[in-house]
C-alpha cells in the first residue's frame, strides 16, 4: 500500500521560510514523478514543485519559481520542499503526490493528506 505522508507546515511571517517533508513507502518510485500540488480556500488545486526520482530532473509553477525548491533523498525516500521569501499568497493545504505517468494533476496516482501552511503576520 503506497503511503505518502506529509510534515512540516505550520505559521510563518510573510518573507519567512518553511520546509515540508513527504514521506514515501510501499512502493519503488524510481519511474515516479513526485511532487506537491496546493490548494487555497476557495480555489482550485495547483501544481507548485515536482521532481523526476530516477533523473532528478524538476519543474515549477511560475509563481513558485526562485522561491521554492524540491528536492529528494533517495536513500529516505522522502521529497522536500524548502520554501524560501513566503508570500500570503502561498498561505493553502499543500499535498505530496506521486504520479507513474507524470506530474500533471489528472496523472496523480496517490496523494497525501496534506499540512497546512499559513503565511500572515
């Protein structure tokens, strides 16, 4: 049973920064995309960060970008994300997410429960 659990959000100042971790068991995810997706009150989910596991290879949302960075560790297999200059408007539920197919929101096999963060002051 694939499990992907999340960690780290939490309250922060607007400028601040805050890194979430996603745990990943029950399966081998060297083929996987992982990444996080987010969602505010009231809007639709959003694709921030994802990561290619066996090449490393990364990709953004615009709004994210030089800001945030995702990253994994192979041997933990767990994927982070260090979110760097927080901005209110990054205040949602963020969720881990693995895809077989890729890191586009209809290629999502398996999602997390998700961890709050919030950015006000």
């Amino acid at each position: 049973q694939v499990q992907l659990v999340e960690s780290g959000g939490g309250l922060v100042q607007p400028g601040g920064s805050l890194r979430l971790s996603c745990a990943a068991s029950g399966g081998t995810f060297s083929s996987y995309a992982m990444g996080w997706f987010r969602q505010a009150p009231g809007k639709e989910r959003e694709f921030v960060a994802a990561i290619a596991w066996g090449t490393g290879f990364t990709n953004y949302a615009d709004s994210v970008k030089g800001r945030f960075t995702i990253s994994r560790d192979n041997a933990k297999n767990t994927v982070y994300l260090e979110m760097n200059r927080l901005k209110p408007e990054d205040t949602a539920v963020y969720y881990c997410a693995a895809g077989d197919r890729g890191w586009r929101y209809n290629e999502i096999d398996y999602w997390g429960q998700g961890t709050q963060v919030t950015v006000s002051s």
